[in-house]
C-alpha cells in the first residue's frame, strides 16, 4: 500500500467502502435506519465522494445505541470489549472480533515497524490494560512485530524506571505527559540513560502534545519520541503514526478514508 499511486489507493477504497456499506445495510439496525431516513439505499455509496451522502455518526449516536446497538455481528463472534469511562455521559462501547484483533495487531505491528523497531527490541508498555485500548493495542502489535514484550502498565513510577534498566528496554510507550514526569524521576534518581538505559525509541499518544514536549522527552531520555494516532470508536491505537522525518502522521489508506 505504501508504494501504490494515489489513483490505486482510491480505487482500492473505493472496492473496499462499496463491501463495508452493502454487508453494514444487511447487518446493522443502526446503519438500516441512517440509510432509510437518507432515502438511500446501499448502492447509492459507489465511491468515497458519495460519503457526503451520508450523515455523520456522532458521540450521541454512540451513547445512545449502548450497549449493543451498533453490533453488526451475531454476539457469538464477538470475544473481545472494550469502552470509553463515561465520565461525560453514558459509556462507548466498541465491539472486536476474532478477525478485529488480527487486524488491530497488523496495523499496531505496522506502527512500530514505521519508528523503527525491529524484532531486537524491546517495549515497556506504560498503559492501561482495561477498557481503555492503549495497553493492548500496543501489546499486540509489538507480539506480532516479534519485539519483546514488557507489559509493566500504567503507575509505579521508580519501579517503571528500575525495571527499564534491569531489563535493557530498549523502547516503550506513555502518554507524553506521563514520559515527562519519567524522565524527570530519572533525574531524581542520579540514572543517566546514556549510561544506565538502553533506550531508544518513545512512542507516545493519548493526549495532545507538540514540538516543546516532543524536544523534552527526547532531551530526558535520549531517543527518539514518535507520534501515533488513534480512537477507541474505531480500534484503538493504529491509525497513523509518524515515521523518521516527524513531520505529520501517515493514515494507513487501506483502512481508513480521511
């Protein structure tokens, strides 16, 4: 996908929204009914162009269809959830199945690869196993992409840092606010990481942040930070990232249409 023309990928998206759009209107109640208060039916989607045709689906949409009112499989080949807190209302709930989650590791996988892991790495991941998508998109694409994994968590800031250092890490994973405080605990701790670490590579996300942070981590750590995008409504983590140049992130185009 990477090397194809921007003609081919559209026509690549355009074979591939034709397949979401016609097994959605067989498959889900919530996406039926947008297309009958549409007065569409689904072959009126025949290219990306025709997805101004359609409504956008929003957080209430979400909030509203808890929580099993966007499923578009049988509840039998679901075997994995994950949702939002609900702090602001009601929670979203996304639903994987078997397929999902190969799919999740191969775009995680993807992700990692572009910052320049490789299978002699290894990944703290510094994220929540729960609800939250964080801890397990990054557990698995890291499985997939052959690098060790060290799935610490989120918290115990000392033990984080001794375990990166008793264990050779050579990359991990926070949000970069989190990253910040580390380094800093490393500074407290008289733990020189160009002596005492093996790090390397930051991949970091769930929160804003720009160039002052990104120049911060990397000062603190001496690696290179990356940016990475995503959102649990769709799969987590995995939808871009940036590569070597850090000048935007890369949407993989043959999942997601921008």
């Amino acid at each position: 996908m990477e090397f194809k023309s921007r003609e081919e990928i559209i026509e690549y998206q355009n074979k591939k929204l034709r397949s979401c759009v016609d097994y959605a209107s067989k498959n889900s109640r919530f996406f039926k009914d947008t297309l009958k208060k549409c007065n569409l039916k689904a072959n009126d989607i025949k290219n990306i162009d025709d997805l101004q045709k359609l409504p956008f689906t929003t957080k209430n949409d979400l909030r509203d269809n808890y929580p099993f009112g966007l499923m578009a499989v049988p509840m039998d080949d679901i075997v994995r959830f994950h949702a939002s807190s609900g702090t602001t209302g009601k929670s979203t709930v996304v639903y994987y199945t078997k397929k999902d989650l190969d799919t999740w590791s191969d775009l995680m996988a993807r992700v990692l690869a572009t910052t320049g892991l490789t299978r002699k790495d290894s990944m703290q991941i510094i994220y929540n196993y729960g609800f939250f998508t964080g801890g397990f998109g990054f557990h698995y694409g890291a499985e997939r992409l052959g690098v060790s994994v060290i799935p610490t968590g989120s918290g115990n800031t000392k033990k984080q840092i001794e375990i990166m250092r008793d264990f050779g890490t050579t990359s991990f994973t926070s949000t970069p606010s989190y990253a910040i405080y580390l380094g800093e605990t490393v500074e407290e701790m008289n733990i020189d990481p160009k002596k005492d670490l093996k790090l390397r590579i930051g991949v970091f996300g769930g929160e804003p942040w720009g160039e002052g942070m990104r120049t911060r981590i990397e000062e603190l750590f001496n690696i290179n930070a990356y940016d990475n995008y995503g959102l649990s409504e769709l799969c987590g983590p995995g939808v871009a990232v940036e590569c070597k140049e850090k000048e935007g992130l890369h949407v993989w185009e043959d999942y997601f249409i921008m």
